[in-house]
C-alpha cells in the first residue's frame, strides 16, 4: 500500500482509516479507469479483500463523511506545486465541465506544461451555464493565499461560465493579477474612439475583420451597467473558424491577451483524463454536489501523481520505459499513467516518485531529434 504510506507521510499521520480509504479509491481509479464503486472494489489489495459490496458501502461512506475535507487533504499535494514552481509566473485556468447527470463543476487549474494541475474545485447542481460570479469568486478567493508565492499571477476564464461576469474581473482587479477571460459578442462597450455604447458584433462588422486576423481596441469601456474602465478589448478570427473568439482583459495590446489565453484550452487535457481518456467521471451516478468533490478528490490526487511520475520521467531521460525514443507520442499525463501501471504490474511502486519542474520542454508529439 505505497499510496496510503504516501498520504500518511504528507499529512503526518501514522493511522488515519479516512487516509486508508482515500488511498483505496485512488488504488482504484488507476487499476480500474472508472468512478464507479462497484468497478474500484474489484481492484482491491489482498488485505483489504473482504466482500465488494463491503467496499462499496466504505466508499459511499467517505463520500458523504463531512469530516473529510478536500481542501485540507489536497493541500500537500498544493503545497508541493507550489515549492517548486512558485518562483515561476503562474497561470490559473477556470472552466466548468459536467460531472454525472444533474451537476456542474467549476474547476481551478495551474497550466503546467501543455496540462494543468488541480488548485480546487466545486460542484453545484444545475446544467450548462448554472456558474454564478459570487460561486466563481468564492473558489478564487479560497485558493488566493496559494497564489501570493508566485511570480505573477495570470487568471485565465475569468467570467467564462457566463461570459459576461463582471462581479469576477471586479474581484480579480482588486488583486496584483492580470486576466484574460472569454466575453459575447452580444456583451456592449464604448471604445476611445466612439462615444456611444454599442454591442462587440457592430465593432466585428465596422472593422471589417476577416479571418486569420486580430484586432485590438484598449481603454474600453465594459458593459453599459457596470461601466468597467481601462480595460483591453481583443477580438481573434482563427483560421477555419465560424465566429471570432471575443476577449476582455487588464493586459496591454502589445502583450497579446489572444497568445496568452491559449493556455486556458490546455484545461481540456485534464477533463478528457477525468472522463474518457483515465477516470470516467462522466460515468458516475452521484448526485449530491459534496459527494462528487469527495470523489473528484481522489482524482486530482490521482492526477498530481501522475503528472508529477511524468515530470520525473521526462527529468531523468527515462521516457523510453513507455513512450518511443525517436519521437514523443505520448502527453505528459500518458507518460506518468503508463510508467506508474507499469510500476504496478511489477510490484515496484516503491520507485515511485513525484516531481514538478518547469526546467524543460517537452517536444511537439511526432518529434524526431537530429540524427
């Protein structure tokens, strides 16, 4: 049971029965690819093979224990990050994705290396667009002493579960960060060079952009009722895309505010390992939003060994163990799950270990070096 000797030893505690069972869950999610209990309780060690629905019954207790608290068990692994990459700048991702049939979470990422790395996360039931800007400024403000150590601090998505969230770009202006978040062409500004109010699709049509363009518009007044100053407007039309992609931001135009938030689709990366590509949370029958972030826990926890497995990897040249030599096909992710079922098969977990650098770059997937 190296994981449960992993979760004793972060949060110094020698027996913990809710550190066991957190590291069961973990167990089963890697062996398993799947949320559901019934799937974790087949993967269970030797000592701890009594009856499945046993098992069954010992996860939906530690989902519904009160007494478990997310933020305090992640918090070494937060901590962790935060030793090794605070003295880089850091880039906070927010997105909302659906998690089971009648909830949405809201999920706060560090962007690390094509990926991201979990800070938090809360649930609310409700479908698409169900993301209020107090329920985003709640998780931002919870995870804001994590942020001070670092460099600089960029927050990427702000208002994106609603497009138009001013009460988030008021809180997060209020701290030393700068922003990019997505916005409606329907959302209205007032640009220096007109007076008048008017919605995002007149300015798209009068400055005749066009596609594979970028237009940049600063001191922009933001919405007519809130009447936010001062910020950057940036309008992107991708190659191949049918709208432009709107953006609201603190930045300078000459800082790019369109190159900057190409991280924010690096997030995409962790919810397809959360749901088909790893952990299947899409499968999951929980209803109750506390239950799902008791269970999302053991995912991020799940998820921070793995990439932190990959790091040291890719650190110690050791790639080849699961990834071909002459090229990289694999993601950062891939490459730590697949080392880490192979340390599994060979009863080598021991060997296991979890580092997070920025001291290196990883080469475009079909990569060939010099020969």
């Amino acid at each position: 049971m190296h994981i449960r000797d992993l979760l004793h030893v972060l949060h110094g505690e020698p027996e913990n029965s809710l550190l066991v069972t957190l590291a069961l869950l973990i167990t089963g999610l890697i062996l398993g690819h799947n949320v559901q209990f019934w799937a974790l309780a087949v993967w269970m060690p030797a000592e701890h093979s009594t009856a499945q629905c046993g098992v069954v019954r010992r996860f939906e207790r530690f989902v519904a224990n009160p007494d478990v608290k997310v933020a305090v068990l992640l918090e070494p692994f937060v901590l962790a990050m935060q030793a090794s990459l605070s003295s880089e700048t850091a880039y906070l991702i927010l997105d909302c994705t659906q998690v089971g049939r009648q909830c949405r979470m809201l999920m706060a990422a560090l962007a690390y290396h094509e990926t991201v790395l979990p800070l938090g996360w809360q649930s609310i039931r409700g479908q698409k667009s169900h993301v209020t800007g107090a329920f985003q400024t709640a998780l931002l403000e919870r995870l804001q002493p994590y942020l001070r150590a670092y460099r600089h601090v960029f927050v990427l998505g702000v208002g994106d579960a609603e497009y138009c969230n001013e009460p988030v770009i008021t809180w997060v202006r209020q701290q030393p960060w700068d922003f990019v978040g997505h916005v409606r062409e329907s959302c209205v500004v007032r640009t220096p060079d007109d007076p008048a109010w008017q919605p995002i699709a007149e300015l798209v049509d009068t400055s005749e952009l066009q596609a594979g363009q970028v237009r940049h518009w600063e001191q922009v007044g933001f919405t007519q009722e809130h009447r936010l100053t001062g910020l950057t407007l940036t309008i992107q039309w991708g190659q191949g895309e049918a709208e432009p992609l709107c953006l609201i931001s603190n930045l300078p135009a000459a800082h790019q505010p369109h190159l900057v938030y190409e991280r924010r689709f690096w997030i995409e990366t962790l919810f397809g390992s959360c749901k088909s590509r790893a952990f299947g949370l899409a499968r999951t029958h929980l209803t109750d939003p506390e239950h799902i972030d008791r269970l999302i826990l053991a995912i991020a926890i799940a998820t921070c060994m793995t990439l932190g497995l990959g790091t040291h990897l890719v650190l110690t040249k050791q790639t080849a163990q699961v990834d071909r030599s002459d090229r990289r096909d694999l993601s950062l992710f891939q490459i730590g799950w697949r080392w880490l079922h192979r340390l599994l098969a060979l009863d080598r977990l021991q060997e296991f270990k979890m580092v997070f650098s920025w001291r290196f770059t990883l080469p475009k997937p079909g990569f060939r070096p010099a020969t």
